[in-house]
C-alpha cells in the first residue's frame, strides 16, 4: 500500500457498510432479547411471519424467500413442529412436497411476536423521517438486487473512489 491510498476503514462506502451491519447485529440482538420470553429466536419468526403472509408455503418457496439453504430449514422446522407453532402437510397435487401452515398456538405467538418486533422498530426509528426511510429503503433494494445478481454472475470490481 503506498500513501497515496487510503486505508479501507477511511473510505466512506466503507464505513456506511460497516454501519448498516453493525446496526442490522445489534437490531437482531435486541429483537432476541425482546422474543426470549416467547421462547423464539429471530429465525423462528422470520419463519412464522412468512407462514402468516404465505399460508401453505411450500419448505423449498420458504428457504428461497429467507435466502437461506434448506439444511437450516430441516433444523428449524422439525423444533417448530414439535412446539405446535407450526404443521407441515402434503400438497394434494404433488405428493413430494411439504405445505407449511401455522397452528392456532403458532397464530398467536406470530401475532404478539409481530407486536414485539414493530414496538422495537417503531421505538428505534421514531425519529428518522419517512422519506428518509423511503430512500434508505430504496439503497438497501438497489443493493439487494446488486448482491442476488452477484449470485449468477462474477463481481466485478469497480474502483470510482
């Protein structure tokens, strides 16, 4: 490195990142504090919410929708099941898939988890403007999209400091 350049941490993309992971930790820290005495963590309810939006989801539509594989789908759901939060049953049309419904109990702590979670948002946002949020919504969606893309094709790297 000669000094000329500047160093990764002083680069301002950089600090922004650093900043939007470190608040994205701490949020799901707190929001497991918070959903402790319901005994669910944030991957449990990122489950149970998308079965409240998306009754009958199959496991393989929900894995894709939480970007995540279906090993950790396998690990989750079986415990969820075995609490009665959820029920998995056969697709009458394709006998191979698994359809993904909430129970009665799993309807209730979805809807006092969901109480939680938008209490925490609310209490930790109150004071940004919405059309601040809007364009921060509007960079995270950019990014998102950037980063899916990057799943089918090579980064390529761009140096416009």
């Amino acid at each position: 490195m000669n000094k000329n350049q500047s160093l990764l941490w002083d680069h301002p993309r950089f600090r922004s990142w650093i900043a939007v992971a470190r608040a994205c930790q701490l949020m799901q820290q707190s929001l497991a504090r918070a959903l402790a005495y319901l005994d669910i963590k944030p991957p449990h309810l990122d489950i149970l919410v998308n079965l409240f939006r998306f009754e009958g989801i199959s496991q393989q539509e929900l894995a894709r929708k939480l970007l995540v594989g279906r090993s950790n789908m396998s690990m989750l759901l079986p415990q969820m099941e075995k609490r009665g939060l959820i029920a998995r049953r056969g697709d009458p049309y394709d006998k191979r898939v698994l359809r993904l419904y909430l129970t009665e109990e799993g309807r209730r702590v979805t809807e006092e988890a969901m109480t939680i979670q938008t209490a925490l948002i609310d209490r930790t946002m109150s004071d940004a403007p919405i059309d601040e949020c809007e364009r921060m919504t509007a960079h995270m969606e950019r990014i998102i999209g950037l980063l899916m893309q990057d799943e089918r094709e090579p980064l390529e790297l761009v140096d416009d400091q």
